[in-house]
C-alpha cells in the first residue's frame, strides 16, 4: 500500500500546476510547496468553499495527511468527492483510495474500483494498477457491478455517482 501512497501525492502534485486560476490558488501552491501548510489553507479554503475544485482536492491531501490541520479522512473525502464530481481524475484517484483503506469510509472495493476507472479513463498514473490491485479481492459480480457504477457515473456528468 506504501506505493498507492506514493502514487497519492504524485497523482495530486501533477495536478497542482493544471489546477486552478488565479492568485491565491498560486500563492497556496507556492505556500504549500514549502511547506507553510497554514498560508497553503488559508489561500485554499475560501476558494474550495465557492466550489473549486483544484483547491477542494489539494485540501483532500493537507486533510489526508494532516498537513496544517488536523488530520481528518472524512473531511478529506468529503473535498475529494466535491472535486471528483467535478470531473478531477486526481480527486476521483484519491477517492479510490479512500475506499481501498477505509479511510474516512467504509472499505468497499466496488466503489474503489469505480472511481479508479474513472481516473484511468483520464489517464491518471497508477489508477490501472490499484484497479486491479482492488479486483483482486473482488469477485467477477463485483467488478461487473463497480464497471457499470462508472459508466452511470460518467454517463451522468458525475451527478449519479452512487
């Protein structure tokens, strides 16, 4: 699992320099690229809360990881949903993730290998992988069920996700 880890903050750090517009989503990158994780948030919230989604799913990680606040897996993939619904591959890795360790919810490998199709689809690095790390434990229903949860998803603009 230490290398999904790794795959983590790769995926949301490749994400970083496409993400959103404008002076305080660049001055929370450049803040939390040195670690001033409380200038990171105090830059990123306000945005995450008028519905950016850049900045809902780099406060995913800070909350995954406790990085300038406490660390919080429900919250994390609460912003990671609003980004994942917003069609950001990274948050929607990131989600997959969450479900893989039951992190902030219940494990369920159906929903996990969901949202990794989703983030392969748009060429997430490593969303093939934990896929089929997830379908290993998996039966043949299960991944026929997660398969047709993506194409609802996809199908629906990310609004019927469940």
């Amino acid at each position: 699992m230490e290398v999904m880890r790794n795959t983590f903050l790769a995926a949301v750090l490749a994400l970083m320099p496409l993400a959103a517009l404008g002076q305080d989503f660049d001055a929370g990158l450049a803040a939390f690229g040195r670690g001033d994780y409380a200038v990171a948030f105090n830059e990123w919230r306000p945005l995450a809360e008028q519905g950016d989604a850049a900045a809902q799913a780099n406060l995913g990680l800070m909350y995954t990881n406790g990085r300038g606040v406490p660390q919080d897996f429900a919250e994390a993939v609460r912003l990671y949903r609003l980004a994942a619904e917003q069609g950001i591959a990274v948050a929607q890795f990131n989600l997959g993730l969450m479900y893989t360790n039951g992190q902030g919810v219940p494990q369920d490998f159906v929903t996990a290998h969901m949202w990794y199709n989703l983030a392969a689809a748009d060429g997430v690095s490593g969303a093939v992988d934990a896929r089929n790390f997830v379908a290993r434990m998996m039966t043949a229903v299960d991944i026929s069920e997660a398969q047709r949860r993506a194409r609802v998803c996809l199908e629906s603009g990310y609004s019927d996700c469940d």
